[in-house]
C-alpha cells in the first residue's frame, strides 16, 4: 500500500479507500469494488478498521446511483460493524455512525422474514445481519452552539444522503442556517473537510440562504483541499445530491 500520503498504516487505508469511493461516485460505475480496488478484504484488520473510519460512505456510489453495491464491500462494511461496536462511554457522533451503518447495510440487505426489533417512541430499529441497534438519541444537537453543531453535522456527514431520514437529518433541516454560518467559518479558518461535511448536508437538505453561493463555495473548498480525499469525497456527493434536486 502506498503510504507516501499518510503517516500510519491505517490513515493510508483510510485515504485508499476514500480515494476509491471517489472513484466510484465519478464513475458512476455500480459493479466496481471500492474495498478491493483498495486492496482490503474482510480478513484484512487494519483495511476493516479503515471502512470503520470511512463508515456508510463506503457504500455510497450504490446508495446515490440506487444500484447494487459490489458483495466484497457489503462484506467488508458488515465485518467493520461487528468488529467495532460504540462503547457504552462512546461519543454520539460514534454512536451515531455505528447506527447509520447498520442502516445503510439493511438497505441492501432487508432483515429476514419475521425479524423484530425493540424500539421506543420516535426511534427506528435496525434488524437483521448486523443486529438490532436502536437509533440513539439527538437531542443534544438542538441547543449546541452553531459552531459546535456544525462541527458535529461535519463528522456525521455520511448520514447526509437521500431517503435516509434519521433525528439528525430533521436537526440539520431546522437550523440550515446555523450551518450555512458554520460552512463559512470553517472556510475562513481553512478546515476543509468541516466546511465539505457541512457543504454536503446543506445540498443534501437544501434551504440554504442564496447569498451563501454553495456551489462555487464548494468548488473553491475542493480546490483548497482537495488533497485529502475524503473531502473531494463530500464535495461529490454534495454535487451529485444537488444535481438530483435540481431535476
């Protein structure tokens, strides 16, 4: 594995696999491998522990162009999940990424017939290969401050995407322009794959002020950062989603 861009083993699998994901999304291309373009399998342990890092976003070529996602990938995703589940002290952004993964598997992989799961009001289940997790609870993003809810949003990118509703989801449609403002911030101070993160749930829930100008934001936040894969990776996604709306 080429690790001339990345200082461990894992953050070089991490910007492989990112890499490939981004591939994919320009492609467009449903029967290509993202893990095994990356050189990663299921037996691989520091390419499972990349896809943890990588989280949903792993499948995501299949999810935007509504296609089946390559068996090696759905393999590798499965095998992450079970191999790393949130700790009990676990941060929500953890927990919330484990849960969004489960998800996105059952996407692609309906629970068996006569598969059950224990929820309580307003939460959703994910039953079936992985488990069941319940969907943990959001509230803490409603009063966060608009820098810290936006830095939050950022890390849970991956749930920004269609038909994927989730209590995050609805938290980013009500406070659009907290994020709008967040987006802004993390430009001026340079962090480009918060002001991506941030990019990507804005076109993924729209509503955001005109005068913000997203798309040429995010083209000037992939020229700046570009260099970091999982940034060009949100600034796609953000592409592809906007795209999608507009038609």
């Amino acid at each position: 594995m080429d690790q001339t861009h990345a200082s461990s083993p894992l953050a070089g699998a991490v910007h492989d696999l990112a890499t490939e994901v981004v591939l994919a999304l320009r492609s467009g291309d449903h029967l290509a491998t993202v893990c095994g373009a990356a050189g990663i399998d299921e037996e691989n342990r520091t390419g499972i522990a990349a896809a943890r890092v990588i989280g949903a976003d792993l499948l995501l070529p299949s999810v935007l162009y509504g296609r089946h996602p390559h068996p090696g990938d759905v393999a590798v995703l499965d095998r992450a999940v079970r191999e790393f589940p949130p700790k009990p002290d676990a941060p929500a952004a953890t927990a919330w990424s484990h849960w969004h993964m489960i998800s996105t598997l059952q996407r692609f992989a309906p629970p068996p017939p006569g598969a059950t799961g224990t929820t309580g009001p307003g939460t959703a289940a994910c039953t079936g290969m992985t488990g069941t997790y319940a969907e943990p609870d959001a509230a803490w993003l409603e009063n966060a401050p608009w820098q810290s809810f936006t830095h939050q949003l950022s890390v849970l990118a991956p749930l920004a995407v269609p038909a994927a509703p989730s209590a995050v989801q609805r938290a980013a449609a009500d406070r659009t322009v907290d994020l709008a403002r967040g987006f802004v911030r993390a430009v001026r101070r340079r962090d480009w794959l918060q002001a991506a993160g941030a990019g990507r749930w804005l076109a993924a829930i729209g509503g955001e002020p005109a005068t913000l100008g997203l798309e040429r934001g995010l083209d000037f936040v992939e020229l700046m950062g570009g260099h970091d894969p999982r940034v060009t990776l949100h600034v796609r996604a953000a592409r592809l989603m906007a795209e999608a709306r507009a038609r």
